[in-house]
C-alpha cells in the first residue's frame, strides 16, 4: 500500500516539525496542569486521609486549616468521651504560618494522647521533634532556604531544624513538625487545641458518631476523613478548576488551530493531486481517510513529544522551584491523548470539505 | 446482418455516446461547449479527435470520464449507462472501466514512478506486494524498468508521460481517454506515446479515445474525428474523417 498521507506530511517536514511542536506545546501544557492540579487535590486530601482516625473534630466553621483556625478547648476532649461510640480522640495542634522566607507552611504538632505516636508516623514522621526543633518537609525546607542544623523563624520564635523529610505530609506538602508545647506556645493558648483524631467503637457506626459529636459537644463539626479530605478539596475544585479548565481549552484550541492549519494548508497544496485522484477512482472516503491519517499523524507526533517533554520540564521545573509539585496519573495521559485525538478529527473538518469539493475536472487543466 | 453478428457487434462496442450536450451557464450567458455528441468506439479501436482550440474537445473527454455531468445525452461504457448512475457510484466506473492520460501528466509528485502506478491499484481495493509488482511489470513492459523508483521531478517528460500511461491502464480498463498526451512532448516521443496506445488497443483489445492538436500523430489512427463548436464536423484537410460521426454512429 503506498502510504499516501505520510508522503504528503513528510514531504515538507519543516512544516510537519512546526505542526508537531505546536500539538506538543499544547501536550505539555495540559499534562503540566494537570500533573499540578492532581498533586494539589492529592497533597490538600492527604492530611485527612492519613490520619489514624475515623473522624475529626474541628471548631464549628472552620473545616479548612489552611484559610481558618479551628481553636478548641482541651475541655472539649473530655466532652468528647462522654459521647457514646467514641473510643479515644487525639489532639492536634495545626496553624498555617509564615516559615522563614517561606510564605505559608503548615505548622504541627501532635500532643500526648491515646495514639499520638501513630498519628506522627501516619504523618510522615519516625518520633516527635526535640524541643525548640522542628521537621521540615522538603518543600517546605526549600522554599523557606534552609536545611538541617539551621535555624529558622516561624512566627515570633526561632527553631533549629532537626530533620528535611521527604515523607512529611501535611497542606501542599509545606509542612514543619513542632514539639507540641513549642507548638502551643507558638499559637499562644496552652489550654487549646486545632483538631481531635477520634477512633470510634468497633461496632458504632462513624457518621452516627460524628452526628452524635455535634450534637452533644456544642462548637464542634465532625467529619469523616473522608468528608474532610473532600472538605479540603472542594475549595482547590471550586477556585481552580474553572482556571484550570479554561488553561487546558487555550491549549486544546491552540492544538486544534495548529493541526487544521497544518492539515488544511497541506490539502489546498494538494488540490490538484485529490483532483487526480478523484479522476482516477478514489471514492470520497479513500480520500478522507488520507487527510484524516496526516492529522491523527500529526496529532500523534505531538503527544509524544508534549507527553515526554511535560514529564521531563516538570522534573525540572520541581527541582528548581520546591513548591512547583507535580502528580503525574496514566489516568491524565490516556485523557490527553484522548484530546489530541478529538483534536486531530476536528481539525480534519475544514480540509475534508476542502477535498470533498475539488472538482475532479481540473485534472483537465494545464 | 444476423442476429449473431448483431450481438458479437454490439459486445465489441466499449464507449456509446448519444446526443451529449453540455451547456454551460443560462439564459443570455449560455453556451453549449457540446453539442448533441455521438459516438461509438469498439474494441481494438484508436480513435483521435481534433479541433481548435475551444471547440469542447476537453469537455467531450471529461463527459466521457463521467467527470462532468451533461446536460442532456447518454454515455454507455461497457453497456452501462454512467449518465444515469449516482455520483457515489461513478468513482468505481472510473477505478475499473476508464483509465485517464493527461496532457500534463499529473503524476503525484510525492511519490514515486511506480508508486503513481500502485496507488491507483490500491484505490481499486488491492494492497500489499502484488499491487507494487504488478505497477513494476507495467512500467518495465513500457520501458520504465530502470526509472521505476524516481520521482517525478527527475523523470523527462516522455518518461513522465509513459508513467501516466502505466497509471492508465493500471486496472486493465476497457476505455482509455487520453487528453493532448503529446502537447509537451518532442516530435520522437509524441508519436511514441500515440503509438504506445494504439499498440494497447490492438494487442490488449482496449478502446482508446484520444483528444489531440498535434497534426503528427493522424497518420497512427484508426478514425479521426474533427470538433468544432461542439459538432463533429467534415474536414477535408484531415486523412481520415468519417462524414458519419458527426451524426450518428460508425
């Protein structure tokens, strides 16, 4: 079979390299939002989603620790035992503040309680920090420009930094790990904390102990983990999806303008050669499908190249800006590739009218 | 005449062209480029039609290929009457019962010699190594055996035109048009390429209808016809011109 469409993409390939590199800007231009985007989702869910504990209780309000601080007396953890199906509850101390140049970390600390060892290694942590010391997460380590033996400011006071970890979790993994009477000191009431982890009975059911909870413990919201995490998620889903969706649509039609143009200035090229060919017997079809194979060419090139490239930059770009942090999901690939496909059959609409209404007769024409 | 030879008549007849008329535009601007045309060419038959230019030579050509619709008339290739058949169905008349030559060629310049060849056998559904030997064979037979993998830009124009004809008869149609296929050529390869059709005919029992200006290839056919304002008309300057044509068949 002579492969018809390749030797019309390839016969100018500066053209064919031009239309590749556009798709594969508007590859990587997706496949970077969406890595951020996903790592975004997963890094706000995943200080819920990791804690030890069917629920957690937070002061009526204030579900987002990163925008709101939730203050409870430690009068509430008694109140809390009072409650039937609760089995233990655990505090935690949490306020989003300034880390040295940083501009926001996520500042923890896990107090004594039922399960506090579990809670600091289920964060990412082998044992509480030594007194007037802190954890940092990596992220955080390297935008707040400081590593292990430093010191550094957070609020009013000045730790030195015992431990760069690259397993800490906490808010868009900026986190730091205080001492918790550091931690309270910090925040400035001993006799409050942020949240209780509570663990529920074996046989009570968790969202009838969370009812349970802001019924009898007044100024308290109780949440799955579950309903946390989507808590959290819902703010980065509602602020920036519409941003992100709009980004990824530029894209798209960049994409789209790029692969058309291409395909519809080849076709207008070629004129006179699908005149030929239709004086010569190609059906509509057989001709369509020429057009369509130089775009889905075209469309395929680009993936790769934006795909490659997307993982390559990000790498990059992660490396030279800490908080720059990327989750790259086959999920998101098979989704961009399913873009560029839809891409590559729209841009095929225009030069296929094109080809349709070539007048075979000007094969008559000198 | 008997009904046997009748029949064996009528089954050598390949192209029936009756009472083709196209008009072109309406009303004051109407003009009639083909004017109530008939024709009948059988098998083994080289048939050249001349004429100024401007007398609906190319015109007549590209109503025969069913690459334009007539006003008015029949065109019967085969039998079948390709006037009356859907535009969907004539892309197939053209895949297997009319091979094209053109004045200019039209090679596709992407590919090469033979791949002009074989992209017209795939067309027709085939693929893979047999159509590539078959447009090999066909180029070899017509001297092209040793220019089979160069493209167009490379090949003289003698070469291109014998690739053009290799493309023409690529799936053994049983009519060939052939539009001015020696205007660009040299007076060694134009008669060449008329020769080459006329041998076609004969030896392939193919009929040929060729549209020409060139005064040097009359001598090569079997009829030849004058055009002009859309009529077949007598020439008496012409070597051979049956006064029948211009009204009704041979």
């Amino acid at each position: 079979m002579v492969p018809l469409a390749r030797r019309y993409l390839f016969s100018d390939k500066i053209r064919l390299a031009i239309a590749a590199g556009g798709v594969a800007f508007a590859v990587l231009l997706i496949v970077l939002i969406l890595a951020l985007y996903q790592s975004f989702i997963d890094q706000i869910g995943q200080l819920a989603s990791a804690a030890p504990s069917d629920l957690w209780v937070m002061q009526t309000g204030t579900p987002d620790p990163a925008h709101g601080a939730s203050i409870l007396p430690n009068s509430v953890l008694s109140d809390l035992q009072e409650v039937p199906g609760v089995a233990a509850a655990q505090p935690l101390l949490s306020r989003a503040m300034q880390v040295g140049n940083a501009r926001f970390g996520f500042v923890m600390a896990v107090p004594e309680g039922p399960f506090q060892t579990l809670t600091i290694e289920a964060f990412g942590a082998a044992s509480p920090p030594e007194k007037g010391t802190v954890i940092l997460s990596e992220v955080l380590a390297k935008d707040a420009g400081v590593g292990p033996g430093d010191d550094v400011d957070i609020g009013a006071s000045s730790f030195e930094v015992a431990e760069v970890s690259s397993s800490l979790i906490g808010s868009f993994s900026v986190s730091a790990l205080l001492d918790s009477q550091d931690a309270a000191q910090l925040f400035g009431d001993p006799e409050a904390f942020s949240f209780a982890l509570v663990v529920v009975s074996p046989d009570a059911d968790p969202e009838q102990v969370a009812a349970a909870i802001e019924d009898q413990v007044p100024g308290t919201d109780a949440l799955t983990g579950q309903e946390f995490a989507d808590v959290l998620r819902q703010e980065i889903e509602e602020g920036f999806l519409p941003i992100i969706a709009v980004i990824i649509g530029l894209a798209f039609v960049v994409g789209l303008a790029v692969i058309a143009l291409t395909i519809y200035t080849s076709t207008v090229e070629r004129t006179r050669d699908y005149g030929v060919l239709k004086a010569v017997g190609a059906s509509p079809w057989q001709l369509f499908a020429v057009v369509v194979r130089q775009s889905v060419v075209v469309a395929l090139a680009g993936y790769v190249l934006g795909a490659g490239l997307g993982v390559v930059v990000g790498r990059l770009l992660q490396d030279a800006v800490p908080s720059f942090t990327l989750l790259f999901r086959w999920q998101d690939f098979l989704f961009v590739l399913a873009a560029v496909l839809v891409m590559s059959a729209v841009a095929t609409l225009v030069p296929v009218r094109r080809v349709a209404s070539i007048d075979p007769a000007i094969v008559f024409r000198a | 005449m008997g009904a046997q030879a009748v029949e064996t008549r009528a089954a050598e007849i390949v192209l029936e062209v009756r009472g083709l008329t196209k008009v072109f535009g309406s009303g004051d601007a109407a003009f009639t480029a083909v004017d109530g045309i008939d024709l009948t060419v059988r098998r083994g038959e080289l048939v050249i039609i001349m004429g100024p230019s401007g007398s609906g030579k190319t015109t007549l050509l590209t109503l025969i290929g069913s690459l334009l619709k007539p006003t008015s008339g029949t065109v019967h290739i085969n039998g079948l009457d390709v006037t009356a058949m859907k535009e969907s169905a004539l892309p197939e008349v053209r895949r297997h019962s009319v091979g094209f030559i053109f004045q200019s060629y039209n090679l596709l310049e992407s590919l090469t010699a033979v791949e002009n060849v074989e992209v017209v056998l795939n067309l027709a559904g085939g693929g893979g190594r047999t159509d590539a030997v078959k447009a090999e064979q066909l180029l070899t037979d017509l001297g092209m055996g040793h220019r089979l993998h160069f493209k167009p830009r490379d090949l003289s124009g003698g070469e291109k035109q014998r690739v053009s004809v290799a493309r023409g008869l690529a799936n053994d149609p049983e009519l060939i048009l052939a539009d001015e296929p020696t205007a660009n050529l040299d007076s060694k390869h134009g008669p060449e390429i008329v020769l080459l059709l006329r041998a076609v005919a004969k030896e392939l029992g193919r009929a040929a209808v060729v549209v020409s200006h060139d005064a040097r290839i009359q001598e090569l056919a079997d009829r030849i016809l004058w055009l002009e304002d859309g009529r077949f008309k007598d020439n008496p300057g012409l070597a051979v011109a049956p006064a029948e044509e211009k009204t009704t068949e041979v």
